[in-house]
C-alpha cells in the first residue's frame, strides 16, 4: 500500500529475541517550534526488564550549520530504526521527538513509525492522579519535577544520552508494581 520499498521494513525484523525489551528515545533539536526546528542529535537505550543497558546506546550527532561533525538527519534516523526495531519506544515529550523525526521516518518508511510508543509523564500523571488526595488540582508534569518526586539523581550533563537514560529510570520507577503503601 505505501510507496516506500520493501527494505524500509528491515528494521522491523530483529535478530534475535527482542521480546519485553523498550526503547528509550531523546533528541536535540535547534527549537522547540516544530515548524523551524531540526534535529541536532539523538540517543536511545534499551530497557530489558529492570536493567537499562547503557552498553548497548544510540548516540548520534547530526552535521548542520555549525556543526561539521555527524551525520545527516536521515542517516540518524536510519541508525535509530536498526535500533528500535519492532521493540515499543518510550519518552519525555515522545510526541515532539517523534514529529521531529517524522519527515525522515516518512522518507524511509513512507508511513509514521508503527511502533507503541509510552509517555513517561502519562505514567506520572496516572500515578499522582491515584494517590491525590485532591486528584483535581492541577499537576506539575515538568522533567525536573517527575526527577525530583520519583527521587532519581540529577543529570550531570544535559544530553539526549542521559535525558534517554534518566526518562528510562523513570519508566522503570513508573511502570513497577506499587505496594499497599502506594
């Protein structure tokens, strides 16, 4: 049905077994206005049950004015697609990072990534919304704050590889089993 040709499918078929891991995804971009924005670099990390393996990162730098070193957006986003595979992508502010992408992912794919993707923020509010005691008052959703609350540590430096390390902390913090305590 699309135009894209069959090998834009590849990063589909994982070798291996790829079953119950995530990907953690961030990008860099040049704004936060998608209209203007372009990708300056992204970082993904794979999440195998409670372990976030490090070893095993994407980190790209994408060459453009400014900045000679890197590759093009599109070759990026290619390196991130053998990367993901069919594997589900988890982020902060997942939507920005992926209609960032969208333009190269449409090139490649010639449709928007099939992937299930899971807000890390959606998992917070989900989680706050349970516990409040007043589950109407509005909720700070901010990286920083969801950092603080969940009482993970700091970046040391900003980059997409420890925002993409620390969303993924976050996820494993959210998406585990509560006590009776809550």
């Amino acid at each position: 049905r699309h135009a894209a040709p069959p090998e834009a499918y590849d990063f589909m078929q994982e070798a291996g077994d790829c079953s119950g891991e995530l990907v953690c995804l961030d990008c860099e971009a040049t704004s936060l206005d998608l209209r203007s924005a372009q990708l300056v670099s992204l970082a993904a990390v794979r999440i195998r049950g409670n372990r976030v393996l490090t070893s095993s990162a994407l980190r790209v730098e994408v060459a453009g004015p400014g900045r000679s070193d890197g590759v093009s957006a599109l070759e990026a986003t290619q390196a991130l697609l053998r990367h993901i595979g069919p594997r589900p992508i988890v982020g902060y502010w997942l939507d920005f990072d992926l209609e960032l992408l969208e333009p190269h992912l449409d090139h490649l794919l010639g449709c928007p990534l099939p992937n299930a993707t899971v807000e890390v923020s959606a998992l917070y509010h989900e989680r706050m919304r349970r516990q409040a005691r007043a589950p109407h008052r509005p909720l700070d959703l901010r990286f920083e704050t969801i950092r603080r609350e969940l009482d993970l540590p700091p970046m040391e430096q900003p980059t997409p590889l420890a925002h993409a390390v620390l969303t993924a902390l976050m996820y494993l913090k959210l998406a585990a089993p509560q006590d009776a305590r809550g």
